[in-house]
C-alpha cells in the first residue's frame, strides 16, 4: 500500500508572544498544501513583553562582543555581505517586516510566500539584523517566507514524502539562503515532527545551511519539538534565562537544549541576534575559502565557532555527564571571540596549536582518533575546546509499490544515522606517558564541550575520538572542533 503521511495541525507561536490569526483550513497530506497557521495560546506575561528599543543599542554590541571586534578588526570586520538569509515567521497573509527609511536602502526582500502586508513582529526581529542599524548591516538579501512553506512546498518539502527537500530557494542559487532565522516555535503529533526534524537535518548537512531556531520563552515550558529539537540546526535561548531548557522530546530524546543564548529579553529577539552573527561569521569564512581552506564554510564549523566563542555566564554549569547547561547551553554568544576562532585556517590533525584561537576539521572512521598537541609554556586562562559533527540522513530517492493495485509513488528515504565522537585533553609528563585530564563524553548529543580552568603549563594533547560499536555507522565521519584559549587574569596590585 502506498503509504500517505498527515500532519494534523501544527500550532505556531510566535516567540513574541504576538498571536498569530487563523488562515486558511488545511490539512497536510500529499495532495493538499502545507498545514495551516492557527490561533496560539494566549500569552504567558513573560511572552507578551515587547522587545527592548535597545536592542542594537551600545550595550548590546558590547554583550555579544561586536564592538570589541570593531575596536581589534576596524574596517575589516565583516557586515555579512554577500549572505542571503531567509526570514521565516508564522503568519500567511503577514508575514514580511517593514523596512522602511533611509536606513534599508540597500536591503531586498523577497515575498517568496506570495503577497503579504507588514507584520509587527516579522518588523521587530528584521531590524536586529538588516539595515544600517543592525548587526548584518551588509545583507542584501532576505527570503522571506511562512513557516507552513519553509516546512512544505518551498524548502523542505515535508508534506510530499516522494521528494527531497529543496536544495535552493528562488530563481538564483546564489542568491539563495545560507542562514535561516525562525522566532517561532511548534509541538505538532511526533510523526510530524520527525519528518520535519529530519528534512531540516538533510538541509544543513547537504547544503550548508545554517538554521537557527529559538526555544521556548519561559523557564518552566518544554524545549519545542520545532525546529529547536534539531540535531543540526542552532538552538537559542535568552541571556536572562528565561527560557525553555534541559532535554529534547523530539527527534531523539534527552538531549541539550538550547545550544547558546543570546541578549533580548525574550527568545524572539535572542535568536536575531545570534543569526546575525551568524552572517558575519559566514562572510569571514567565505574569505577563508577564498585563499585555500575550503572546510571554512562548512556549517559544522561555522557552529563549532559560535558555540566555541561563548562566554559563559556565572550560573553556567552543565549536569554530571552533559557538556552544555541545560538552560544557557555553551553560554552567550560572543561573535569577537568567535572571528578569532575563525581568523586563519584550520590546522589538521596531526599538528600543534600554534594560535590561541583557532579550529579543525578530522573524518574518522569508527574507533579512530584525531590528536592535535597542545604545549603551554605558562599557567594560561580558562580553555574551551568544542567538537561538533552532524546527524546524517540517508536522502536516496527510491520507489514504494502498492501489492493490490501495483501503482507505485516516489519515495524519499529519510532514515537518519548519527555517530558518536568524544573530545579530551590528555596530559603529558616529561617521559610521555599520557593520561586523560577531562573527558567530555555525551552518548547523545552531536556537541562536546570542554572548559578547563586551572591548567598548569606543561604538554598537553586535544584529542577527538570516534566511538566503535555495533550501533555506529560504519562510514567516515566529519567533525569540527575549535579552542579558546584565554590568558590568565592579571592580579590586583597590593597596597
């Protein structure tokens, strides 16, 4: 029998808390269009604040480590020109900000939902990023797009199981979207959900794309199944911490989320900020690639260096066998920290740490490992080393048949396969001998993360090592893995 998926309804909040109207009555199935936007619930009091005016102000620049970057990069530092972002909201009918003014001459926004008249909260998440006054001042272009054709006809196809998800949006791949941003959350019935979490999955892995998605606001609500629950995709929370947090329900249980926070009040205005971030990211590596390090621009990496640039808030302290914490995930994003993760090239396994920023990328088959020496001539500051690596999906294109009728359908095959990496630091004494020092080892997460204080100066060796099961994938595997670092803090003078 050729099988036929329906995704009942998925609610949509805005992160906001801005209630979305009801739109058209749809149902999702492979002959009908993607699942209407319905009324949300009503808004807890944290969800119906407004976001702050000063969210491009001086303070926030200065939170997330923008203006120390301008202060070290000057005019070099990167804008995101020549990053196409696509900016999803929930509403059909209303779902493109106004940009208006002077200020966004030089952004072009594509309606490629259809027609639509200015929406408040699509206005109030844009200006955090484009414009003159954003934190991407150099994006040009923007994709604007509902979430029901984000999650259907226009990327990843979820209601049409015979076809893969997009691998472009609009007329020009090169104007299509390295970066989605998506302040809005969804909890649809779970088949819904996985076949959406997987698509997105395929998404960023094939293509490169970076998604990033806001949890829940609230400190007692779950962490979302959409699109937060994603293996591959960028989970943001809020600095206030206000937040949903702990573990994943979706698309594979228990583990962290979100990966990082980010300043504005409420995840709708967090998740902005760190995409734009993102763009700038992207465009640093971009010229990367330009001089010969291809792996720059790989979406792992780009996530290993925003997740490894994190400063980490007091409060920050990851559970016994969890490498992020359960509401701030790897801490605030520091975009300063981060370009300088991603100032140079990657160094290759193999290789001693020459910088104290800087990134690699290993493939490993099963059981093997990737080592990089480490030699610290002086006790240094904190060190956080980060390990990211994608959930895969098999993405073949086959064919299902119906016995009784023989009829037969596309099918696409979304079957997903993860493998599982450990990161370490391993201490060498002056014979050799070797000893693990930390060991961050998570049997679910596609993260490690490992922060070391109190280091003394001595050999030392980073070292990323695949696991070897009958339950791990038997292909090689990429993984990215960055390290911050910092030198120690200078003493107070005594009286």
């Amino acid at each position: 029998m050729v099988p036929r998926f329906f995704f009942h309804r998925i609610g949509l909040i805005l992160l906001a808390g801005l209630l979305t109207v009801p739109g058209r009555a749809q149902r999702i199935d492979n002959q009908v269009p993607p699942t209407r936007v319905r009324r949300a619930v009503p808004p807890s009091p944290v969800q119906s604040q407004r976001p702050a005016r000063s969210a491009t102000a001086a303070a926030l620049r200065s939170e997330i480590g923008l203006t120390a970057a301008r202060r070290r990069l000057g005019g070099a530092l990167p804008t995101g020109r020549g990053v196409a972002f696509g900016h999803v909201e929930g509403e059909s009918g209303s779902y493109v900000p106004r940009l208006d003014g002077p200020g966004y001459g030089g952004v072009v926004l594509s309606y490629a939902s259809g027609s639509s008249t200015p929406s408040g909260h699509a206005t109030a998440t844009a200006r955090i990023i484009y414009g003159d006054g954003g934190l991407a001042p150099g994006v040009e272009v923007v994709h604007c797009l509902t979430a029901a054709d984000f999650m259907g006809a226009k990327v990843l196809r979820a209601d049409t199981p015979g076809k893969r998800p997009a691998a472009a949006l609009g007329t020009r791949a090169a104007a299509s979207p390295r970066v989605y941003t998506h302040s809005w959350v969804s909890d649809p019935p779970a088949a819904a959900a996985t076949r959406v979490l997987r698509r997105l999955d395929y998404l960023v892995d094939a293509h490169d794309v970076t998604v990033v998605a806001g949890v829940n606001n609230g400190r007692n609500t779950p962490v979302p199944a959409l699109l937060a629950s994603a293996h591959n995709a960028i989970a943001v929370g809020t600095s206030t911490g206000a937040n949903s947090g702990g573990y994943t329900r979706a698309g594979g249980a228990g583990r962290v989320k979100p990966d990082l926070v980010a300043p504005g009040g409420l995840t709708s205005y967090a998740t902005p900020v760190v995409a734009a971030c993102v763009g700038l990211l992207i465009e640093r590596a971009d010229a990367l690639v330009a001089v010969g390090a291809p792996d720059a621009s790989r979406s792992e990496v780009i996530k290993a260096a925003l997740l490894g640039g994190c400063t980490r808030p007091e409060a920050w302290a990851p559970e016994a066998g969890r490498s992020l914490d359960a509401w701030s995930g790897a801490g605030v994003v520091n975009v300063d920290r981060s370009l300088r993760i991603l100032k140079e090239g990657g160094l290759a396994p193999g290789s001693a740490l020459s910088r104290r920023f800087g990134w690699g990328l290993a493939t490993l088959p099963p059981g093997g490992v990737a080592a990089w020496d480490l030699a610290l001539p002086a006790a240094p500051g904190p060190v956080a080393l980060t390990a990211v690596w994608h959930r895969r999906i098999d993405g073949r294109q086959a064919v299902v048949k119906n016995r009784a009728t023989g009829e037969t359908a596309p099918w696409w095959v979304d079957a997903p396969r993860v493998a599982d990496f450990d990161l370490a630091v391993v201490a060498v004494d002056e014979t050799g001998n070797a000893a693990d020092l930390r060991v961050s080892a998570s049997r679910v997460d596609n993260v490690e993360l490992l922060v070391l204080e109190g280091l003394e100066k001595g050999a030392y060796r980073i070292e990323l090592r695949r696991q070897a099961g009958d339950a791990e994938p038997t292909e090689p595997w990429d993984a990215a893995v960055t390290w911050a670092i910092d030198r120690p803090q200078r003493r107070a003078a005594s009286k």
